[in-house]
C-alpha cells in the first residue's frame, strides 16, 4: 500500500505485514514529485514493477522514478515525457493490450484524448500518437478516469 502526500512529494509505501505504519517494518518513504503533481503509478514498462510516476500540469511532463528506494534526484533509471498541459487530466492505461500503459491525458478544453505513442519520447518526437475526440465534440460534464 502506498499513499502519495501531495504537500510536500513524498510517497509513504507500507512495509509487507498487516500492522499498523508505527509497527510496522520495511516502511519507506519516498521523494518523487512536488506540490501541484498528479500522482500516476504504474508499470509504464511492461515489465510487471509497478513504478512511482507523477504528472505536473505545470511543466506537461510525466515524471516515472527508476526502480530504487533513493529520492527522485538520487536516482538512477527516471525518465522524464512530455505530454500534456495546465489543465489537462492524465489517464494512463494499456489502451492497446500491450501489458504496459500508455502515457495519455484527456484535455477537457477540446475534448481530445491525447494517447502516446509507444516509446519514452515526447509527443513531438514519439510517432504512433493518437488523438481522439468522442463523435467529434466534447463531452460536457463528463470526466474520464483510470480503468485499473
């Protein structure tokens, strides 16, 4: 179990017993974001290790941490991706039954899904990227959430 704290960036990730967080052991927590993220975990890899991963609208940039217990800034394999802008929802999901997710966000101001292609690159460099818009209109009112 892992609960994100959206004040300060750090990911607090429950050791492997069923006692409470003071008992506990194996507990860990873990700097990956800051105020105004969005948390997004995942296995964006496919490679079946679930990854600590942020969205911040204020940059357009997904955030996925290596796979370690250090900080964000200590450590090794992060990847940084471009997709996506103030304003936007991220819906990360395996849209293509690849065993992975896909990097998307849903743009309530034009009603467009943006789902990127496959890769670690950005939008403006990643081809295979899908732009979609329900029946060619936004939807008023409604808002997409994360199918897993």
């Amino acid at each position: 179990m892992a609960v994100w704290q959206p004040s300060n960036g750090t990911w607090q990730i429950k050791g492997g017993d069923f006692k409470d967080w003071d008992k506990s052991t194996g507990n860990v927590v873990i700097k990956c974001g800051k105020t105004g993220d969005i948390p997004v975990p995942g296995d964006y890899f496919g490679d079946g290790i679930v990854r600590l991963a942020v969205f911040r609208p204020s940059d357009g940039t997904w955030y996925i941490k290596g796979n370690d217990t250090l900080a964000y800034d200590k450590s090794k394999g992060n990847v940084e991706v471009k997709l996506g802008t103030e304003g936007d929802i991220p819906v990360p999901y395996d849209y293509f039954a690849e065993g992975k997710l896909r990097i998307a966000v849903y743009r309530p101001s034009d009603g467009f899904w943006y789902i990127k292609g496959p890769g670690l690159l950005g939008w403006k460099e990643s081809v295979g990227n899908v732009e979609y818009r329900e029946n060619g209109t936004p939807i008023e009112g409604q808002t997409p959430v994360q199918l897993y």
